[in-house]
C-alpha cells in the first residue's frame, strides 16, 4: 500500500522565533548608513569631510520636519530619518557637522570643488600653499601697508582686514573685567557683554528689543533666542565688523553656544581664565564697595587708606562665602560644555598670575593661534 510521507512542521514556538530573527536582519541592514553618511561618525575620516557640505542643508531639511513635512536622506535608503533619530537630535548633529566643517576650512584642510561646489580633502601641496597664501608662521620683516599711516601699537588690529574675533570666559573674580580691558586696548576691538548690549537694545528700541523688554520688565529671564537676537544684531554693525570683536562671558551654556553657531557667528579663540576655586572664594569674599564712590576695595588685597572710607565699605549680600561657592558650581558644570563647542580654538590661560602677566599670556597665546590676524 501506498504511504504518504508528509513534511514536518515547525512547531509554533520555533515558527515564532525564526520570524522574530529574520526581521531584526531587515531592520538592521536597512538602518545601516553608507560611508557617505552626514551622520556618521567621524571614523570614516576622509569621507566625513565630504559629506560635512550637506549640514546646511539637513538642517533646513529638518525644519520643514517640523512643519510636518517628513525627510528622507537618500544614504539611508529613504528612511524618514526625523521620526527615526528626532528632530533635535538631526538638529545637533547638523550643528555639530558645521562646526567640524569651520575647523577644517580654518586649519586649511578642504578645499572648495568649483564644478560639484564641496568641500573636498587638501592635498599636502594645497594645505601649504593656503598657509603659505595667510602668511600663517610665517615672521613679517615689513610692517602691514594702511590707507591711514598713524597706527598705535595699543590698536594694532583695529584696521585688519579680517578682524579679530575673540569670546572670553572666566569665572567671578577670575579677573575677566580687567583683561577685558587690556584687549580691548591691544587690539582695538569692540567689548560686549551681554548685559549691554540687552540695555542698548532695549533703548533703541529694536524689535529683539522689544522681546527682551517684554521679559525684563515682567521679571523673567530673557529667553536664549532673544539674547542670540540681540548680539547676532549687535556683531552685524559697522564699528564690529570693521575693527573685530570681544563677547565677555557669552555663551554661557551649550544651548547658546549651540544657537551661535547656527547664527553663524565664529570667533577666532576662546580664552578661559583658570583660576583654583579657593582664590576665587578667597578674592570675592573680601570685596568691599564704597557707596559714595562706587569704587571697589579689597580688604587683603587694595584695602583703603583713608579710615572714613574704611567705615562705611559695604559687602554686597552675595559675596558670602557660601553663595559664592554655589556660583562657582553653576560656573563649571556650564564652562566645561561650552568648552567642548570651541575645542579647536580654546586657549586656557592661569588666571592666578598678576594681572599684567596673565596680560602678556593672553598676548602670546592668542597670536599663535590666529596667526596673520595680528599685526606685529
């Protein structure tokens, strides 16, 4: 007799477990990025740079996903990537792509593709001759050639081509104020702290103005995206952009370092003033301020001569000891995030010296960084 031999099946359990396997092969053979990818990290070396060109463009492309509008990158084989990774997470890592774009074209490693319009690697012969083109290392033997002849050593980058642009960060007491004064008067740059520029705005009635008004006068913080309004405003006049600029103490987080690069606004160097937390303390502590004058004393340091001045010094309610500490808390867990958006161009610089020290430091430091920009 005839015996018909049938198949076995699977069982249900193995039926699942088989089905659950070959999907998470799908899933991960289509998620994989190509080399080609902006969003890759930065392991694939060469190809990164290529790529970095089209930050510009993921990040408008990720402001129409916000409008409902999903994108998809061709790399990843029409994934909507804004649902994949989120909206800000394409945001922060086209932001980051920027800045690693502006590194490389700021140490002459890419050139511009005149027939594609990317950026591309330098060759080795590229890189010097662009050096070579900035006059980068190399000693002046001639003084640089002005329309107007009188030019003051205390002002020698005030009529520079492409000015200097510098941000300067330290914590309270770190001397911040005073080295703000001596740039100012080596390079002829404009000081800007944002606290001025918030009160001149709002005087001259601008339309970030305005916005910034709104909040002060309520009592709230102004919000990041005003504060960027109003200094990306400021930078774009005449006086900053023809003699260079100095931002005191901004940005203050990484949100607002964020939100200035998207602005476009670059500096040339980032200075930080370390200086050891228990000087610090030690310095704030003794301030005293004369109410009739307004000029400041230190009781250790520049304690007055005259004993009526002495008797009516006042300690203002936040110099304690205990709120300074509190400060000096919120300081580092911001500075070192902000940090790490301007690695490439941190200057670290010993605050502890005298003033005049740390002075001539900063003087060193910042012309081997910039280089041509410095006139000598």
């Amino acid at each position: 007799p005839h015996i018909e031999h049938k198949k076995p099946r699977l069982n249900m359990v193995k039926q699942l477990h088989l089905m659950t396997l070959l999907g998470a092969a799908v899933a991960v053979s289509a998620f994989a990025p190509s080399r080609n990818s902006p969003l890759q990290p930065s392991v694939w070396g060469v190809s990164q740079t290529a790529s970095s060109s089209r930050s510009s463009q993921l990040y408008a492309d990720g402001e129409k996903a916000a409008k409902n509008e999903i994108f998809y990158d061709e790399d990843f084989d029409n994934v909507p990537l804004v649902r994949l990774l989120g909206l800000q997470k394409m945001k922060k890592k086209a932001r980051r792509n920027k800045r690693q774009l502006n590194e490389r074209v700021r140490n002459f490693e890419v050139v511009m593709d005149d027939a594609s319009g990317e950026w591309l690697p330098a060759t080795p012969e590229q890189t010097a001759a662009m050096k070579a083109e900035a006059n980068v290392g190399k000693p002046k033997t001639k003084p640089m050639k002005r329309k107007n002849a009188a030019h003051s050593s205390s002002s020698a980058g005030k009529a520079a081509k492409d000015p200097l642009k510098i941000i300067i960060a330290g914590a309270p007491a770190s001397g911040k104020g005073t080295q703000c004064e001596m740039i100012k008067e080596r390079y002829g740059v404009v000081h800007l702290s944002t606290g001025d520029m918030l009160r001149a705005a709002v005087v001259a009635q601008t339309d970030v103005g305005k916005k910034a008004k709104e909040f002060m006068d309520s009592g709230k913080l102004v919000p990041d995206e005003v504060i960027i309004g109003v200094v990306k405003d400021r930078l774009s006049e005449g006086d900053c952009k023809k003699n260079g600029w100095l931002l005191d103490g901004f940005p203050r987080t990484p949100a607002q370092a964020d939100a200035l690069a998207d602005a476009g606004v670059c500096a040339d160097c980032f200075l930080f003033l370390n200086v050891p937390d228990s000087m610090l303390v030690e310095r704030v502590v003794g301030r005293r301020t004369d109410p009739v004058t307004g000029k400041i004393y230190h009781m250790t340091f520049s304690p007055p001569d005259d004993e009526e001045i002495l008797a009516r010094l006042e300690q203002r309610s936040d110099d304690t000891e205990e709120k300074v500490k509190v400060r000096l808390e919120q300081f580092h867990a911001n500075v070192e995030a902000v940090k790490g958006s301007y690695t490439a161009i941190s200057i670290e610089i010993d605050g502890s010296k005298k003033p005049d020290d740390v002075a001539n430091i900063i003087e060193q430091k910042v012309k081997e960084m910039v280089g041509a920009k410095v006139a000598v």
